[in-house]
C-alpha cells in the first residue's frame, strides 16, 4: 500500500457522513421554518449557525470542498445576524433555503454516485449580492458575477476537477477581512521518524482546516495526495483564535515535531465595504410586489433582543444513550430471530415425549426467553411517525408560495410508532393528499378573507390509535 492510500480512503467514513449531514440538514430546515414562521429568535439563529458549522467541518475532513464552501458561506451570514447585523428578511430566508437545498443536493448525489458534484459559487454570489444592498434575489442562474473570488474550502481542489490556484497573500487578506478574522502564518513540521509522513501530513492538514479558515497551504491535499511532501507544511488562515492557543493545539496532534503560528505581518488590502447592510423591519414580511425588478431600499439595522435564554434543546436531535444501526443488519437479525422461533417450536414438540421434567421446564423457560426476543426484536422496527412528517412543512410551505396561498401546518400524534415498512409507504400517497388540499381545499389569503374567514388556512395531519372492535 502506498503512503498516500491511507489519506485518499475515506470512503469508510462516506455512510456515517451521509446519516449525520442528513442530522444536520433536517435540523436546519426546522429551524429555518420556525424563523419564517416565529420571526427572528437568537436561539434559533444560534442552532442554525452550529448545524452550518457542524456540516463545513464535517464536509472539509471528508474533501468535500463545494459542500465545504457552501455551509461555510451559510455559516458566516449567519453569524453576522449573531452579532447585531440585524434581523434575516424574507429574502435571507429564502437565501437560505437555498444554501440548505444546496447541501441537501450535494448529500443526494453523494447517495447516488459517490460525489457531490454541486457548485457553490452561485450560491455564494447570491450572499455576497445581497449583502452589497442588491438583495432582490434573481434565480441561481441569473446572478451577477462576483465582483471578487469567494475562498476556497479547507485544504485544496473541488471534487472533479482539477485544483485552483491558490490565492495570493493580499487576496487572502481581503478575505480575512471581509470575515472578521485575523490573518495568521502557520507552519507544522513533521516528525522525521514518521512511518508514513506523507498520510500524516495529510490528516495533519485536515485538521487544521477544522480548526481555522485555511486560505492557503503549501503542499495543497491534492500535492500531498500525489507524494508531494517534504517535511513541512506552511499555511495562512483566519482565525480568533490566540497564535499560542492554536499552537499548543496542534502540538497535540500525533507525530508533529514543532509548531510555529504567528500573525501575519504583510500588509493586505481591506475589501471595500458598504457603508450599510440590507436589512428588513423586524417582521418577516413579504417584500411589496411591483411590476418590475429594483433594488432593495437599504433599511436601518434592527438589533438581535437582547438577553435571549440559553438555546434550547433542538426538537428532532438524537438524544444520549441511542446508536446507529444499519437497516440491513436489523432486518438480518429478525430473520434470524424467526429462524429460533422455528427451532424452537420443534424442540418443544420434541421434549414433550422425554419423561424428563427438568428438561421439560428448562425448555419452557428457554421458550419463554425466546418469544420475549422475538417481541423486542419486533419493536426495533417500529419507528415514530415523524420520521415522514418531518418532511412535510417544508413541501406544504413551498406549495403554498407557489399556489400564492397562506397555510399553517399542524402535525398531531407523530409520537405515534408503526412498523418501518408501513412508513415507507406513507410519504407518497399523504404528499398527494396533502397537495390536493392546498390545491382545492384552501382558498386564496383575499377570498378567505371576503368569506370572513382568517387569511391563513390550517391543514391538520393527525394519527391516533383506534381500540378494535
């Protein structure tokens, strides 16, 4: 195996990361909706920020780089919210939502061919138009180019293609800039006793794109993935983090023989900023409709309400103490419980011709174990209805928009358990249904309104259980 193999397999790792961006991305769209729904929350713009966050890390360490500098682009448009830049408008949100469908592609197509095979750079476009005051979002397609390069993801070229050159130390320093972090040299030398110097650098880089915004490196992962390695890597990157701090951090890792972080001194130019951010009134409202494009008005900045409560628990997260486990193997586990509960029914057949009652009562005991087993073994194919109605706000909201009509989703009883192979079937035929009642059921904001009725109808998805007879 060469020294280079270890580094390049990821592949291992590849199901883990698909389950735990699927985590990640669920929770971003609850949140993303209760922002719509509930208007700005400190604690829900906190969640928002931690999954973009979770999801950059996790997508750098796998090489990632689009799904990389998508969710760290999400991650830095949210923080800037975190820190007073005002409230998300409607146009932030749908920005967003956009960001998140981004990353539910890339995760998709991973599923399917192994690759993310997405591009970021519209995306990124987009936050950067908005930011610059022309925040009246065209389609993906029809986004103006960037007026400067977007950086790059930690650690080299996107999957596909061939690296991009690197940015120079000034274009680094805008970047550093433009996010509010100090620019920092690093400089890590590996142990020259290392077994395999060439995959330690590698995973050493990794690392230290989790821990800071690597702008540049010297070798890249794709130089070192190519044996390109003398002993050394050299770095610049942002970070808030203290020189010493990162230092000592990176002493840590294995087989590092000296580390050297300090701030960089060359002089680089600051980005131009604009003298004031888009922002919107406090409400999330739907931008006034007019019969042709314009420029947003650029609105006065509306601050975070001070002294939110410490984030509460995100709804949907997997609590302590549960494991994942691969459906197949769970289903191989039931067969193979059935296959016992046959053996045993004709152990017991057999026993009661042996005039032993010992061993007559050591098999009814036996038996009593297995039926027991047989029944837990069932109940880990029973899973909560909420598994297929957490999907469903998403799909009733982008209906809804796009039918021009106002619609409160209430889901009921999604506590409730069924077998797993029922709640495969669901999705689809409920979908039909719910569409067919945003479609004919709910009538337009203005007719409900002439009728007397609220401007926002509800459709209600309950499940209880019903006693038989």
């Amino acid at each position: 195996m060469s020294e280079a193999d270890p580094a390049m397999d990821m592949s291992k790792y590849l199901k883990m990361f698909i389950t735990e961006s699927q985590e990640h991305l669920q929770r971003m769209e609850n949140s993303l909706l209760a922002l719509e729904k509930d208007g700005a929350d400190r604690a829900v713009i906190d969640t928002l920020f931690r999954e973009a966050h979770s999801l950059k890390g996790m997508s750098a360490s796998m090489g990632y780089d689009e799904l990389a500098r998508a969710s760290h682009r999400m991650e830095d448009f949210l923080d800037g919210y975190r820190k007073g830049m005002g409230v998300p408008d409607r146009a932030a949100v749908d920005i967003l939502f956009e960001g998140l469908d981004l990353l539910r592609q890339g995760v998709e197509n991973l599923i399917a061919n192994s690759s993310p095979n997405i591009s970021a750079q519209p995306f990124l476009e987009r936050v950067s138009a908005y930011r610059s005051g022309l925040g009246a979002v065209a389609p993906s397609g029809a986004v103006p180019p960037a007026t400067a390069a977007s950086p790059p993801a930690p650690g080299g070229a996107p999957a596909g293609g061939p690296a991009p050159p690197q940015p120079g130390l000034e274009e680094a320093g805008r970047w550093a800039a433009e996010w509010g972090l100090p620019l920092l040299r690093v400089e890590v030398q590996i142990a020259e006793d290392t077994p395999l110097p060439t995959a330690r650098a590698y995973i050493t880089l990794k690392k230290l794109g989790e821990m800071v915004d690597l702008f540049r490196a010297t070798p890249t992962l794709e130089e070192i993935k190519g044996g390109h390695f003398d002993g050394r890597i050299e770095a610049v990157a942002g970070s808030p983090e203290d020189p010493e701090a990162l230092a000592a951090r990176l002493r840590d890792l294995p087989e590092v023989a000296r580390v050297t972080v300090e701030a960089q001194r060359e002089p680089a130019t600051p980005p131009a900023v604009p003298a004031a951010l888009p922002e919107a009134p406090a409400a999330l409202l739907p931008p006034p409709a007019t019969s042709t494009p314009s420029l947003r008005e650029v609105q006065p900045l509306v601050p975070l309400p001070p002294g939110s409560p410490p984030t509460p628990p995100v709804p949907g997260q997997r609590p302590p103490g549960l494991v994942r486990v691969d459906t197949q193997l769970l289903d191989n586990l039931i067969d193979l419980v059935g296959e016992v509960i046959t053996a045993k029914g004709g152990l017991v057949e057999q026993v009661q011709t042996v005039p032993d009652r010992p061993l007559r009562e050591t098999v009814g005991r036996l038996e009593t174990l297995i039926l027991n087993l047989h029944e837990r073994a069932m109940k880990l194919r029973m899973m909560p209805i909420e598994v297929v109605t957490d999907r469903f706000p998403r799909a009733i909201r982008d209906l809804a928009r796009k039918a021009g009509k106002e619609v409160e989703f209430q889901v009921v009883g999604k506590e409730i358990e069924l077998d797993r192979a029922i709640l495969e079937a669901l999705p689809d035929p409920l979908m039909h249904i719910l569409r067919n009642s945003i479609d004919h059921g709910i009538e337009t904001p203005e007719e409900r309104e002439r009728a007397g009725k609220p401007r926002t109808g509800t459709i209600r998805l309950e499940a209880f259980r019903e006693k038989e007879g």
